[in-house]
C-alpha cells in the first residue's frame, strides 16, 4: 500500500477510479477504519462517489465487521448517493452479516 499511496500522491490529479483503487486496496488489506477516511477526503475533494465506490466501502467495513458503519453506508448510498443497490451491494451486505455472525 506504501507504493500505491506513493503513486497516488504523485499524481496531478485525482479521479474517482484512483480513489477507488485507494478504497479497494485498504479493503481487501483490512483497513476497515482508515477507509472511512479516505472516503471522506475523497467527497471534501469533490469527487463524487459511484457504485464501485461503495462496494470497496461495503467490503472494507465486512472484512473488519464493522457492522454498524458498514450499514450506516448501506443506507447513505441510495439516501444521500442517489445509488441503487445492485446485487454486489448487497452480496457485500450478506457478507458483513455473515463475517460477524449476524446470520
């Protein structure tokens, strides 16, 4: 994550696939908490979130079974988004459940 967060800073301008790629890359390396962060620096800066977008949220918060976070997003993407839930939305939900032995 060092080189990616080098790589990303160096860039003379960001877009929602780079942060997406810095979400993703925080998720799947299990940092539930710091992805939090970088979505909210990433909507200061502007950038408005898509679908991808939630899913590397959703998965980052199921790997660290942050169940309340992870549905408080769930919500927030359609209410304050205007994003429709797909089935990888909810495929992320079912797991975050799962993770933290909700089912």
């Amino acid at each position: 994550m060092e080189d990616a967060w080098s790589v990303f800073n160096k860039m003379p301008s960001q877009n929602v696939v780079t942060w997406i790629a810095i979400l993703g890359g925080c998720a799947i390396d299990g940092h539930g908490k710091e992805v939090l962060k970088i979505f909210e620096h990433m909507c200061e800066e502007g950038v408005q979130p898509n679908d991808i977008t939630f899913i590397c949220l959703l998965l980052a918060y199921s790997h660290a079974c942050l169940v309340d976070e992870g549905m408080c997003y769930y919500a927030s993407m359609t209410t304050n988004y205007m994003i429709i839930g797909k089935l990888e939305h909810y495929d992320c939900m079912v797991d975050l459940l799962d993770r933290a032995g909700h089912l």
